[in-house]
C-alpha cells in the first residue's frame, strides 16, 4: 500500500488508524501478531525495528533465537476484523544488529532466495502461481481427546446426513454430489460472497468462487494468477479471512484435506507460469499442450523430487487420507492433459500463449505456502538444470484414467507416499536441490522434519476410533 513511511504516516493520520497489527509466520505456517499503537510507526522504529524470541515460532535454537522485525509497509491493508480502526502489514525479519542480512529460516525470506536463484540462473524474471483454496464450512466443530475419549463431531446444516434433523428444510447436498451445487442447497453462497469482498479489499484479485464437490459444505475460491511472493502472503492472508469471516457468520471453516470420512477432500491446487522478459517461457506453438521443453524439464524435475515435495506440500497425516483413489485426487507420479488423476495437469481450457501453464494436484493448505512454493520452484529449476525430460522416465503423459488401471499395470508406474512417515524419509533421502544457492539450509530442512515428525509421533499414540471397531472384541 505505500512506498514510504511518510506516505503511512499521512494514511494514518487521515484515517484515524488507532493500532498497527505486525504480522508475522512461524515455522509451521501459522499467523502470528504483535500490535502496537498508531503513534510508534515511526522513522526510529523503521530503522530499528521489534526485537523477539524466533525459537518461539519453531526457528532457531534458543541459543542464537534473538531477531529483529521491521513492518513491510507496501503489504498494509485496513484490518477487517478489528473493533479499533488497525492498519495490518507483514513483517520482514532480520538477524539482530544486521539489518541488511535476512534471518535464512524466515519464509519469507525463503520464497525470496527462491525468485532471486531463478533470476541468477536466468531461467525467468518472475514465478506465476495461482493457488485454489479448498475448505469446508461448518455449522460446529468439537472434538475431545482424553484417556477415556477420543472424538470429533462436525455438524453442517446443508449436509444429506442431516435431511432428518428437526427443522430441515429439506434441501441437502449430496455426498461427493455438491459440484456447483446452487441455492438453496448451497447455504454457505452469502458467506462466500463476502469472504471474496473482504478479499478483494486486502488486494486480492479473487477469480471465481462456488461450492465444491464434498457435499457437507466443501467449497473453493480460485485467485487470479500473480507473482510467489504476493501469492505467498496472499495465501496466509486468504485462510486468515477465511476462518474470520466464517466465524463472524457463526460457522467454522477448515483447510483440513480430509475432514470427512468418504468425502472429497481439500487441495490447493497450483498453477503455474515463468515469465522472462514478460513472455512465458512455457509456451511453445506445436509442441505436446504447446509446452516449450523448459517447460517440460520443469515437470521433470517435479516429477523426480515429488516424494521430498510432499514434506512440504502435504505436511500432515490427514494429508494422507485425501491422495487416494477416487476422489480426484492425485496418486501417481506423472503428468497429463485434462487428466485429474496424475499429479501434474495441463488445463485444456489454457490455450493462448500468456496462460498456457500447468498444475500441481498434491500441495493442501496444511502446508507452510512459502516453503511450499519455494520447494517447487527449486524443483523445477533443478529439472532444468539437469535437463530431466519426463518422458524418459515413464512419466507420461498419461491421457486416461490411471485410477481404472489394472494392479499390473499400476505397478509399472510410480506413485506419490501414502503416509507423512513416508514424505519425511523422502526428504532425508532427496533434499540436496533445495540446498542449491543457499535457499533452503540445512537447519529449516532439520526443524522443519522435527517439527512434522513430532505430529506424527503425537498422532500415532492416539487410539483410532475405528481400531476399536476392528480389534475391541480379539
């Protein structure tokens, strides 16, 4: 919102802005904030900045976790759910007593080095995304986990499991039926309609929005395509919005990906373009969906590291629970066009030479976006440095529905993990190209398996509700 912080200063005055909120990320790709007063954004504390603690946010080890922040003034959007009138901006963080040396574990900072080594290697000047943010809207959610229960209830008005509750209306939608589902079914369009407003007020260009095909209040809104970083902050901002306005609405929203029992799952899908010299360097006139070979190179070096991805595309255990057949989901490695079943998509509908582009299908909102997103344009930038064409390794494409392949014939090829136990050992085994420039270091691969290895180890130890319905009576 603004280049200096004259220009901040006179926002806030004319505004009658009472509290600045900072907002920062922690390791595991939640929201964190400090607020202050209007009055103290002020030169002095642009140059010096707000000390903390960085090990409380899953970074560096205590010993050496003292850091510094400075608000990032062109990411300032009105707060919109504040009582006091709140001007909010991100934070960028710096080693303390060094302000021109970006903290290296900072996502922020991660997606940044990311974009910079892509400029060095003069791959391109700019990494196009455009995520889809799946969720599901609630009416309630409880869960309780003690020594004598373990539970979870969800509770949705619009879903078929409650065509018998008191006071129904009678209009549902149907289990793995809600695609495009319309009024008055799709209950949760209002409350939309308004989460994509307040989107558009914090300066994100939402592209469409409707109800998903998860019949208990699965939903989607797409974004316009726009640069990582934006993106990045955008994506934390989005599900920020998300949950606030659902809750203002007396709801609950979920990025869980699987938080239904044989339901359609929540994804985020990316899309996914470079630029150089404002010409996509994916477009390629006469080529398999048009797509130049550094394109393809690209899919290759995806395809390689997929399993190593998964950490940080697919971080959870629920993760799991939604890439499995049939439910649109991906769960081979391998790419294809119009195909929903391979990892990597073509969208048919993206012929003219700006958008020709591609997906990834595996990546949930569990993720940290900005390691995500750094991680598969590490990828990708590897795979054309070592110019990995996936054709040469049975990648594809794949233009039929692997899901009705015979056993045989899915044993021919490759699949995506089918547990976080199995994403972590791949990226143990396969890390080196995150490495590449110093983007990633050895200490953000070291917590950030630390930090998912201990929600796996805390899952594991909880009774399953259904191991009682399997093993209570042997």
């Amino acid at each position: 919102m603004f280049k200096t912080i004259e220009q901040a200063k006179k926002y806030i005055a004319e505004n009658d802005i009472r509290f600045i909120d900072l907002k920062l990320v922690d390791l595991r790709g939640r929201f964190r904030h400090i607020s202050i007063p209007a009055e103290r954004l002020t030169e002095k504390l642009m140059e010096d900045g707000i000390g903390f603690d960085a090990s409380n946010y899953g970074y560096a080890r205590v010993e050496k976790s003292d850091m510094v922040f400075y608000p990032d003034l062109q990411s300032a959007y009105l707060e919109p759910y504040a009582k006091a009138k709140t001007l909010s901006m991100m934070a960028n963080v710096y080693v303390i007593g060094e302000k021109n040396v970006p903290f290296e574990q900072y996502p922020r900072n991660v997606i940044r080095a990311a974009v910079d080594l892509m400029k060095k290697e003069g791959v391109g000047d700019e990494f196009i995304i455009g995520p889809e943010y799946e969720f599901s809207v609630f009416d309630t959610m409880t869960y309780k986990v003690s020594g004598n229960e373990v539970s979870y209830q969800l509770t949705s008005e619009e879903s078929e499991w409650s065509s018998n509750a008191e006071g129904s209306s009678g209009y549902h939608t149907l289990g793995k039926g809600g695609y495009h589902y319309d009024q008055p079914a799709d209950i949760n369009f209002d409350l939309r309609n308004e989460i994509c407003e307040k989107m558009k007020d914090c300066g994100i260009r939402v592209k469409y929005h409707h109800h998903e095909v998860g019949g208990s209040g699965q939903m989607e809104i797409e974004v316009e395509l726009d640069e990582v970083c934006k993106l990045a902050d955008d994506t934390m901002l989005s599900k920020y919005l998300i949950r606030n306005c659902a809750k203002a609405y007396g709801k609950t929203a979920t990025f869980m990906p699987k938080p239904i029992f044989d339901e359609a799952g929540n994804g985020m899908h990316v899309h996914m373009i470079v630029r150089k010299d404002k010409e996509n360097v994916f477009y390629e006139k006469g080529n398999y969906a048009d797509l130049s070979k550094t394109a393809m190179y690209f899919i290759g070096g995806l395809l390689k590291h997929i399993g190593s991805l998964c950490a940080f595309c697919d971080p959870s255990t629920n993760s799991y629970k939604r890439l499995v057949p049939g439910f649109e989901a991906p769960v081979t490695v391998g790419y294809a066009s119009a195909n929903r079943s391979a990892v990597i998509r073509i969208p048919s509908y993206a012929k003219s030479k700006d958008v020709v582009r591609f997906e990834l299908r595996n990546p949930d909102a569990t993720c940290n976006p900005y390691f995500a997103y750094a991680a598969i344009l590490m990828a990708g930038l590897d795979g054309i440095r070592n110019r990995i064409d996936p054709n040469d390794h049975n990648w594809g494409p794949f233009d039929f529905n692997l899901y009705n392949l015979s056993d045989e014939e899915k044993a021919k090829l490759e699949h995506l993990p089918t547990s976080l136990d199995e994403a972590i050992q791949a990226l143990r085994d396969d890390h080196d190209y995150l490495l590449e420039g110093n983007v990633f270091s050895s200490q953000i691969i070291e917590n950030w398996i630390k930090a998912i290895t201990k929600e796996r180890n805390e899952i594991e130890k909880i009774p399953h509700p259904g191991e009682f319905r399997l093993y209570y009576d042997l």
